[in-house]
C-alpha cells in the first residue's frame, strides 16, 4: 500500500518570510508563494484538501490542508514511490505527475493523475492521510493529460481530459470518455467536446462540474504565462459546450491566472484558487473570489461588469464560520523527528539508505555513487531539496563532514536548468570549500567550479541568500557567526516545468561498501 508520509512530530510553524493572512480578516497573493502548480482541491466537512503536480519528485503528489483557504500546511504525499520504479528511480525531468484532480465520492477520496508518457492513474483512500491504494491504470497512453472525473445523476461516470502536444502530436481540445462504475477504466472512446485551435491555443487543464442541470468544464487557455480562464458550459455532457472567458490578467501584475479549482465554503461563498508562473520561484498558488451571473462563473474582481474578472492581490478572507490560527508550509527543519520533513523531495525514487534520520537530532547523509551519465547534480537522484518558499530568503544549513574516500562532495545546491553550490570536497590532503555554476544542466552542460580555501573544522555552515530576480549569493563559515562570500551572485533558472529548489547533494566517484556521510544538525529559512 503506498502510505501519506504525515509527520506529526513536526511542530508548525509559521513561516519568516511569507505569510499570506494579514491578520486583520484580509489576505494577500499567493497565498501559497511556493511551487505547488495545477491546484485542485476539494471541500470536506470544514477541511479544504489541496494537491498539486510533482512531476518526478518524490514524494510526489503533496497534499495540503486548509481550514480557511487562505492558511494552508503540507499533512503528506499519497505517492511515496513513482511507477513505473524502472523508469523513475533515474532523474527524468519534466516528465511523471502532472496536473492531478482530487474528489471525494461515497466516503473515499480518489486522486487522478496523468503520467504523460504512459497513461491516466487512479489512487483512493478512506481518509486523506492513507494508506492510499497503489496506482490503477485507468487508461494507458501517451499524452493523456490532465483527467477529472464527474460522477454524474444518472449513475455514470464520466472522465474529461486533454492532450500533450508533445506525447499525442495533438494538443488544444478537451475529450470527455465514460468510465465504468468503479471509475477504474474507460469504457467508451472519447468524444472531443471542445476545439480551441481557433480561439482558444493550448486549452488544457480541464476541471468537470455541475450545477443548476449544467456541465461545466474550467479550463485555462493562451499558454502558462499569457493566457487567461476560460470556462465551457453545456446541458449534455458531450456538447454542444458555450465558452466564455472568466478571468484573464486585465490591468493585474498576475500574469496567464492559470488552471485551478472552484471550491465553495460552508457559509455559500465561492472561491478559486489557481497558480501563477513566476519562473525560477515556480507556479504559486492564488486565491480569488468567484460569483456566479446568469449561470455563468465570474471569477476575481469584475470591474467594468463584462463578466470577466481579474485576479486580486489583497481581500477579505473567505466566510467559513470561524476564525483560525495562522498556518504555513513548514520550510526550516531542525531534524529532530525520526521521520524526514514533509518539505523535502528527491528527483527520483530514493534508495532508503540515502537519508537516514536519526533519534539525537541530526539527519546523516551518506555519499551515492556518481553514474556515468550524471555529468553535474542535474542528473543526481539523490539530490533531497524543497521548493523556494518566497521571493526573498535565507537559507543556512549546519552539518558535520565525515568522509571516508577521495572525492567525496557535499553541496548545498539551488537547482534549476542553470544551477549554482557551495561545497566541500575531500582531497588527498584535506577538506576543501568549492563554488561550482553551470548554466544550461539540461543541455549536458557540466559545471564550472571555482576552487577555494582548506577548511580546518568538521563542523560547516553552509548559506545561500536568494533575492529578487531569483539571484543567488553563497557564502559559508567555520563558526557559524564569520560567513566568507564564494563566487559571483548567481540567477538560478526553473527546472523542467519546475521552480527551482534549494537542498543538499553528497555524491562519490568511487565505489565502497562503506560511503562517507554527513551529520546536517539543521537547515532553517529566514529573511
């Protein structure tokens, strides 16, 4: 069974350098201003649940948990491991999770994500902490993307998604299929419900509903940074579908509001809650407030009552009957748990004998071999790093060095397709501080490094300072209070349809039955 890796052990805390709640009953955007693209989310009781796509970072598939929708925390994953393991357990950039939708239907939650290369999956669970069920195979292909179902009045089950131009050779139309009862397979072939070659490029992210005796099917049009909500309605579910934008980035600093999810409070007030791409700090997650004029949705704020809205940047906090504490993503982790923060991932399938928690307080990091064709921490599995939690942070790190053989790295790395580290390198005649920079990692490119001082002491306090435009400092210290600057500033770039991340490399070049390893005491974000 494949588990949500909650940790309980983990106080929350509020985060040092973005918090949403004004605390004064409005709210800001994002109101989640880290990586967490292609919401969907779903109201329960008085709990809003969230996930988003992971792509290929394990654990994939975060789950988020709201009381408010404007406070939010990560409670765990319901994808521990990525199929298929062959594929995944080596680094593939861009490609596993992408958007997933989330539904609760007969008291059980069913997540269903596309993995664009082989087909639409399906997990369920009783409760959202797991176990989840493993990944059933709703429908195999290539270029099947962005699926959500739509348990319909009549008993059928209905499933609506899109195309990957670069898997399907088509892209720009939405398809709706029935699925059988158990909504584990299709049954039919699929009817193209909507073509947006002429007006509407790119249409993707479809999400299903209905209401008042119509389908309803949102979906972002345009492109991720230019495009605007487009929403499609029709008394039969296969069409003939009406299309009217909702929301597009009118006189706002949001740019292309993206694919998201409508979500209604307990009080009747309905909300929508889409990402925005801002590069190298990835797709963040916003808030906006949604009406509904003659049947149609209006979502954000509709100034000139044209029935498309913009995006807002500051609000009233949604009506959900009660007041509740501020929450945030965890982000600093002090390793006291013997369970690994929920914040973190790798780019891979981890082995388990990569990171190992301990009970005093530390987590120990023992090296991986390099392959052959891991040319730069690019292509590493075993780099375990957490999405960049704001536009402006620090991130400082303490660890003990403990290595065994020559050649032997730790890194503190921010990692996107340009990439910048500090580290430490053991050579023949003791441990030496490097800065190393590469620029276009996913072209093959390989690191340039700037060689540094010898370093006396085990014990190493590593930083980066990430500023506006995503620019990157680096520094490191033998005593945690005299911090030396190494290499240039540097502008870190997004992944493969990923922000970019900041963590730890610990990689090898020769092959042992004993690895080095590393003592990291603690790893906290500030301003």
């Amino acid at each position: 069974m494949v588990a949500a890796s909650v940790n309980f052990l983990h106080a929350q805390t509020v985060s040092k350098v973005w918090v949403a709640d004004n605390g004064n009953g409005t709210y800001k955007n994002p109101v989640i201003n880290a990586d967490y693209s292609d919401p969907d989310a779903i109201r329960v009781g008085d709990d809003y649940y969230m996930i988003a796509s992971s792509f290929t970072h394990i654990p994939g598939l975060p789950i988020l948990q709201s009381k408010d929708l404007v406070n939010w925390k990560l409670i765990g994953h319901a994808l521990i491991k990525q199929p298929p393991y062959n594929v995944y357990d080596k680094v593939q950039h861009g490609a596993g999770v992408w958007a997933p939708s989330i539904r609760y239907h007969n008291n059980e939650f069913y997540i269903y994500y596309p993995d664009p290369d082989f087909g639409i999956y399906l997990i369920k669970s009783k409760t959202i902490m797991g176990p989840w069920s493993e990944p059933v195979l709703v429908e195999e292909g290539k270029g099947l993307i962005d699926p959500c179902p739509l348990w319909d009045d009549n008993g059928k089950v209905y499933l609506v998604h899109a195309y990957a131009g670069s898997r399907a050779g088509i892209k720009s139309i939405v398809v709706v299929k029935e699925m059988n009862k158990e909504g584990t397979k299709t049954i039919s072939d699929p009817v193209m419900v909507f073509d947006g070659h002429a007006a509407d490029p790119t249409l993707e992210g479809p999400k299903f509903y209905k209401r008042n005796g119509y389908y309803y099917i949102f979906a972002p049009a345009g492109g991720v940074s230019t495009g605007w909500q487009l929403v499609l309605r029709s008394k039969n579910i296969y069409g003939p579908y009406e299309r009217k934008v909702v929301m597009d980035q009118g006189a706002s600093t949001v740019n292309g509001p993206h694919q998201g999810a409508w979500v209604t409070t307990q009080t009747g007030e309905d909300w929508f809650l889409h990402f925005q791409d801002k590069e190298a700090y990835g797709r963040v997650v916003h808030l906006q407030p949604m009406k509904w004029v003659n049947d149609w949705p209006v979502i954000g704020v509709d100034k000139d009552a044209d029935g498309k809205g913009e995006p807002v940047l500051t609000y009233k906090k949604p009506n959900v009957g009660k007041t509740y504490p501020i929450v945030t993503p965890d982000e600093s982790d002090e390793f006291n748990s013997t369970t690994l923060g929920l914040q973190w991932q790798w780019q891979a399938n981890p082995q388990q004998y990569w990171p190992m928690p301990t009970p005093y307080g530390q987590l120990k990091l023992f090296s991986v071999l390099k392959g052959d064709a891991e040319v730069s921490p690019w292509f590493y599995p075993n780099i375990l790093a957490q999405k960049f939690p704001a536009d402006e942070f620090t991130a400082t790190t303490k660890f003990a060095f403990n290595p065994k053989w020559e050649g032997e790295r730790l890194g503190l790395i921010v990692i996107g397709v340009d990439f910048a580290s500090v580290s430490i390198t053991k050579k023949a005649d003791g441990n030496y501080i490097s800065f190393a920079s590469c620029k276009d990692a996913d072209k093959g490119k390989t690191e340039t490094v700037q060689d540094g001082e010898k370093l006396n002491s085990k014990e190493i306090y590593f930083r980066v300072q990430v500023k506006k435009d995503a620019v990157c400092s680096f520094s490191y210290s033998e005593d945690g209070v005299n911090f030396k600057t190494i290499g240039e500033p540097f502008k870190v770039k997004p992944g493969r349809w990923v922000g970019a991340k900041v963590g730890f490399f610990f990689s090898r070049i020769n092959k042992t039955n004993d690895a080095g390893f590393t003592d990291v005491d603690w790893f906290r974000i500030d301003k």
